[in-house]
C-alpha cells in the first residue's frame, strides 16, 4: 500500500508541473524606484478586478531592480486573463492616494490601456494564453 503521503506529493507536483501549461513573462517597466515591493494580481474573470487579491486567480510580489521586474508564472493554464499591478513603495499593501483619492504610487495594467478617472475594465486589460509561451510588458503611470 502506498503512503497518503506520497500520493499527495505524487499529485500536487503533476499540478504544478503540468508541461502543458504555458510560460507567462510580465515584464513591468518605470518603476519611480528601488523601494517597496511591486505586488502583481492575475485574474481570470471581471469579479474583483483590478484591485481586490482575495479574487484574483494569483498574487505575486516582486522586490523591484533598476525600477523594474520579471516575473514567470508557468501554473496557469490556457485561458482569457488580466493583469493589475502596483508600485506599493511604503509596502503597506495597498495602493496610496492622495486626498481626491488619485494614486500617489505607479500602477499599471495588462493591455497598457489608457486610464483616466477610474480603472480599465477586465476586458480593456484582458488577452488570451494560448499554448505557447507570451510575454506581455505593463508600463507603470
């Protein structure tokens, strides 16, 4: 009889190292500095995007270098995803605002799409992954 123990381990690294997954590169650009984290959030529907991480698919954080970073996420598998990301350099966790509510630190989206007075919506932010690999590149405002 085989060990619980080893079935579990056995089944959760098929999971993650599913070869069928494709490889997502996020290149995120313009950082204001070094300091803080910058923190990533990838969604797979509307439902909390861009800013709540208790629904999002993943959230992932960075430690900034040269006011930028690289992340690879190589568990999610084909689908329709958007990305959010913040420059949290007082690493409190969450986006800073001013007293108006308008954003004191960067932040950026999948797409690059224009923003004005509120965030884009899923699907301004939204591409696909299909079965090869794909790198997109978010430029922090």
């Amino acid at each position: 009889m085989i060990p619980l123990i080893q079935v579990l381990f056995f089944s959760l690294s098929v999971l993650v190292l599913n070869p069928d997954n494709p490889k997502l590169e996020i290149q995120i650009n313009q950082a204001k500095s070094d300091k803080g984290m910058i923190r990533v959030l990838i969604f797979s529907k509307e439902t909390g995007f861009p800013d709540q991480p208790t629904k999002a698919l993943k959230s992932l954080s960075i430690s900034p270098k040269n006011k930028s970073g690289l992340l690879s996420v190589t568990d999610l598998p084909p689908g329709k995803y958007a990305v959010s990301v913040i420059h949290d350099e007082d690493n409190d966790g969450k986006l800073t605002t001013n007293a108006v509510g308008y954003p004191t630190e960067k932040f950026g989206f999948s797409n690059n799409p224009k923003v004005y007075f509120s965030p884009p919506s899923f699907e301004k932010a939204a591409f696909e992954l299909q079965s090869e690999s794909k790198r997109i590149e978010i430029n922090l405002r």
